[in-house]
C-alpha cells in the first residue's frame, strides 16, 4: 500500500515538474500577467479541494490539460512519460489549433458530452478556475460584451458537462447568477437577453 502511495506522489510531483517545464516562458492574460503554470495548478486544487477528486490520473490531467494545445509537448509524448489513461484526459480536453477560434469554441460545445469521465472533470475544473479570474482580474482590452460572452460560451459548456462532479457544478452556477468587477463597476456575468443570442453575438465578436 506505501509502495502504491510513493508511486501516486512520484506520478504527481512528475506531472507538477514536466507541465512547470513547459509553461514556463509563458503569461495568463490577467492583469498581472501571472505564470502561466498558476492555471493548470489552480485547476488541480479547484479539483481537488470543491470537486473533492482524489484520483491521481485526474490530477496530473490537471496539471498537463494545457501542455499539448499551448506547447510544443505531443500527445504521444504524454502517453510515453504519463500513460494511457492520462494521455486520454488530455487528448479528450485538448483543442484543435488548426481550427478558427470560433470553431474551437462551436466545438468545445458540441464535445462536451463526449469526453470520459476523468476529461469532463478537469473541464469544469477549467472553466471554474478561468472564470473565478474573469469575476475580478478580467483583462482590460477586453470589453464588457466580450466578458459577457466568454460567461455565455462557458455555461454553454458547462450546461454539457452536467452530471459530471456536483460540487464543481454547483461553484459554476453560483458563478453565472453572480456579478464580476470591470473598471470599479460591476456587471451580471450573464446578460439580460436570450443566451441563444448572445452567443452568437460573442462568436461575432471573435471573427
């Protein structure tokens, strides 16, 4: 039982090493341009601590969702250092680059559904995280209706997910009926009109 233990840690600690490794001449977008690296880890915890997921495969999926979409990491390359299962989370919440962003977005929708299980956690994880940002760090050349739009798109996503972990779930609808902060005021994160309408508005505004 402790050899299995030490195994999960090593698993972890190697997941947490290899992702800072490939995030780390990167930025988030907030205002204070945070590592990149404080997503993918706050993503875990989110995961961890509300979703209350102590499966280490989820966790290092955590930790890796981003690597192959934003590096120059590959897919096989995750299946060779984390295995099949592994490879698989990532694979399943990986977008494809070769895609227009709107179509990224259309497609993130469409295949949210489809994703194991394990994937479908660190999603909510995901969006929970980038929008828990959104609610007080958005970034300043962004306007109000684009941070509208990204909490429309999201519950879109989410909307597909559900059944997946209640807890993550129920933080992400606390987070749709709340408000978030943009330049001293604030504003619903929803907008008062059809959500149909609205996203297509948003797709509009990434064209």
């Amino acid at each position: 039982m402790e050899s299995n233990n030490n195994n999960q840690i090593l698993l972890l600690t190697k997941a947490i090493e290899f992702a800072s490794e490939k995030h780390r001449k990167q930025k988030r977008k907030n205002l204070d341009s945070d590592p990149y690296i404080n997503h993918p880890i706050g993503v875990a915890h989110l995961i961890s601590s509300i979703g209350k997921v102590t499966d280490v495969n989820v966790l290092c999926g955590a930790y890796l969702h981003d690597t192959v979409e934003d590096t120059d990491t590959t897919i096989e390359e995750i299946n060779i250092e984390f295995g099949n299962k592994i490879r698989e989370i990532v694979q399943d919440v990986t977008d494809n680059k070769k895609l227009s962003k709107v179509e990224r977005k259309k497609n993130q929708i469409q295949r949210a559904s489809y994703k194991c299980k394990e994937a479908k956690i660190v999603k909510l994880g995901d969006k929970l995280h980038n929008l828990l940002s959104l609610l007080n760090d958005a970034p300043l050349n962004w306007s109000i209706d684009r941070i509208q739009g990204y909490f429309v798109w999201s519950k879109f996503v989410v909307q597909e997910l559900k059944g997946t972990n209640s807890e993550l779930e129920d933080a992400l609808d606390k987070i749709f009926s709340s408000k978030f902060k943009y330049k001293d005021n604030e504003y619903p994160c929803l907008p008062n009109k059809s959500l149909d309408v609205a996203l297509e508005d948003y797709y509009k505004l990434l064209e």
